[in-house]
C-alpha cells in the first residue's frame, strides 16, 4: 500500500498537481515543508522588528502610515504562514517555542540594524524585492496551502517594494545629505539582501530535493542573479551606486557579473553571531511572554463558549 500511496504522490508531483493536507505524502516532504514554511514564517515576525524601529520617528504623517501598514502586513504574512504549516500537523506553539529556543532560523538578513530613516527605503526596495524574486515561484509550489498563501503575500509584497523605492527616489533626489543617507543605507543592505537567498548551489544541502519535489522552482543562484539584473538598471534610475566594483554587463551569458560573497559572514550570522541576533531574540521572547495574558485569556474564552455549546 505504502508503495502505492508514493506512486500516486510522485505521480501528482511530476504532473504538476497539488498536494493538499489530506493527501498521502512522504514524511521527508512534510517536515522540508515545515522547515521551511516555519523559517518563512518566523522572519516575517522577526522581520518586523527592523521598521517598527522607525515607526515613532517617520519623518511625515504619510510615511507613518505607509509604514505601519507595511508592518502589519508582515504580522498577516507570518499568520497567513504558520496556518500553512498547521495543515501539515504541527501547532503554532511548538514552532515559536522552537524559535524561541533557536532550534529553528529566521532569515539571516534581519540581524542587521537599521541606523537611518533611509534604512526603511533600502529595506523596502532590496529586502522586499529579493523577497518577491524567491517567492514569486513559490506561488507554483507543490503544496497547495503554501502556494495559496504566496500568491496574496506577493501581492503585498510589491507593494512594500515599491514604497521602499519611492522613498530612495525622494531622498535620492532630495538634499545632499538626503542622498549620502540613501547611499549609505544601500552600501550596507545590499550585499546582506544577496544572502538572503541562501548558500552558493553546490553547498545547499536542500535544494536538489526541494527541486524534485517541486517546492523550490529554481536554484538559489539563479534567483540571486535575477535579482541582481533587476536590480542594477533600478540603481542607476535611482542614482545611487551598488556597493560592488566588479559589476560588469556579461554580453556572452547575457547577465550582470557581480563581485564575491562573504560567505564567512553569512555562516557567523546563522550561527548568532550577527549584529542584531540578541536583540531580535531577545525581543521576541519578551513579547511571547508579554502576550500570554491574551493566550490565557481567548483559551478561557473558547473552553467558555464550548461549556455553553455542551449544555
Ligand atoms: N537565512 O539548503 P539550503 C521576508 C539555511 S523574506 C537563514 O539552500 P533551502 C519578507 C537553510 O534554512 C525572508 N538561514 O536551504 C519580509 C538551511 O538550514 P537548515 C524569508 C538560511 O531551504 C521582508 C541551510 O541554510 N523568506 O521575510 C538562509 O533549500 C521585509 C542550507 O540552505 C523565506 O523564508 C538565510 N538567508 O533554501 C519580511 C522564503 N538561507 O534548515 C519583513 C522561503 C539558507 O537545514 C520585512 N524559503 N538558510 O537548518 C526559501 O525559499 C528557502 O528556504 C531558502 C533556503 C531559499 C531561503
């Protein structure tokens, strides 16, 4: 029977069907799939630490409001997640307490600070942008609820992108001192930003699999190229400079070369080493905490309510 049932599941796969919670699947599928729909939903929450430090000191009323909106559309992201990862039979509890406890990641790039109101910008524009690169083709994955879940999480996406954009464009164009914060903003995000779409090919220990099953669609290297194409002509619209002197048109593969990765960081930061590491923790686990009333509070409420259903 169990050979059978992998028949069907193989079968779904290479027809480009989807997988859905009551289908068989492999266990080795289910628990890539929560990895990584757990590691996705983690940084959405994690990711709003970063900009929220700036909500109190938006320089307008505009871009207050722009900006909280962009946050809370990370807390939906991370609900729309951790739901996705419940219909593979793991509750949202242990996944935060794994957080919490560091057994699983979030994405690397929130362990850097934002030091300036530009920081929201280059945030936007390149940590969203490298964000909507990797999950556009995420929208086709295998599993149906994670695919579901991208489609509207890239909507919103674009957005962020966009805002993010706009903001370099005004300081960009805006005094001088404008410009050298839009310029150093981008010096320090965009090399974390070329990270963030995992290790070189040949040390992904997932990928090969993750591609057979169909949940990944491309490779880690080809999506940071896309993303390094797309981002080079909007540099230049900007007026603004990618930090990398080895960027070069490459007429024969008809892509951007682009300079060496410091790998080494990368690893320092997986391992907690990274500027913010603590902090985002640290923070995390006290709002955890802090929220516990409310927990506490919606369970006597549902045990209430199912009292008077019982009677
Ligand atoms: N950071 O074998 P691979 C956002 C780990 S966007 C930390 O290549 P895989 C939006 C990896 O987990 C950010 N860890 O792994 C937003 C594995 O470790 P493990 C979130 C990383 O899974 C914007 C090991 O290295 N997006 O939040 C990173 O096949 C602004 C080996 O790597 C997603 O999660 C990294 N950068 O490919 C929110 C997208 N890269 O688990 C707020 C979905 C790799 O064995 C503000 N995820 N690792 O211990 C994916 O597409 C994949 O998981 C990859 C990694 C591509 C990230």
């Amino acid at each position: 029977a169990e050979r059978s049932l992998q028949a069907a599941f193989d079968a779904a796969v290479a027809a480009d069907e989807r997988i859905e919670p009551r289908d068989w699947m492999p266990d080795a599928y289910r628990s890539t799939l929560v990895r990584q729909i757990a590691q996705h939903a983690h940084s959405e929450i994690i990711g709003m630490q970063p900009e929220a430090n700036w909500i109190t000191r938006a320089p307008s009323l505009r871009r207050k409001a722009i900006l909280m909106a962009k946050v809370q559309d990370e807390a939906g992201h991370g609900l729309y997640l951790y739901g996705a990862a419940e219909t593979l039979g793991t509750g949202r509890d242990e996944l935060l307490d794994k957080l919490h406890t560091g057994r699983q990641k979030y994405s690397s790039i929130f362990n850097y600070p934002t030091l300036t109101w530009a920081d929201v910008g280059a945030i936007g524009w390149l940590v969203d942008g490298a964000a909507i690169t990797n999950q556009v083709p995420l929208c086709r994955c295998s599993y149906g609820p994670y695919a579901r879940a991208m489609v509207r999480i890239c909507k919103e996406e674009s957005f962020h992108q966009r805002q993010g954009y706009e903001l370099l464009l005004a300081l960009a164009r805006g005094t001088e001192a404008q410009r050298a914060m839009a310029q150093d903003a981008v010096d320090r995000w965009w090399w974390p930003s070329l990270m963030m779409f995992g290790p070189p090919d040949d040390e992904s220990a997932h990928s090969a699999q993750s591609m057979a099953w169909k949940i990944k669609r491309h490779s880690n290297d080809e999506l940071r190229q896309r993303f390094v194409d797309i981002c080079v002509p909007q540099a230049e619209a900007l007026g603004l400079t990618l930090p990398d002197p080895e960027l070069r048109w490459n007429e024969e593969r008809g892509h951007w070369d682009f300079g060496a990765i410091d790998w080494q960081e990368f690893r320092e930061v997986l391992k907690g080493n990274g500027p913010c590491n603590e902090q985002r923790l640290n923070q995390r686990r006290a709002a955890h905490e802090n929220g516990a009333w409310v927990r506490e509070a919606a369970a006597a409420h549902a045990a209430k309510q199912a009292a008077r259903a019982a009677q």
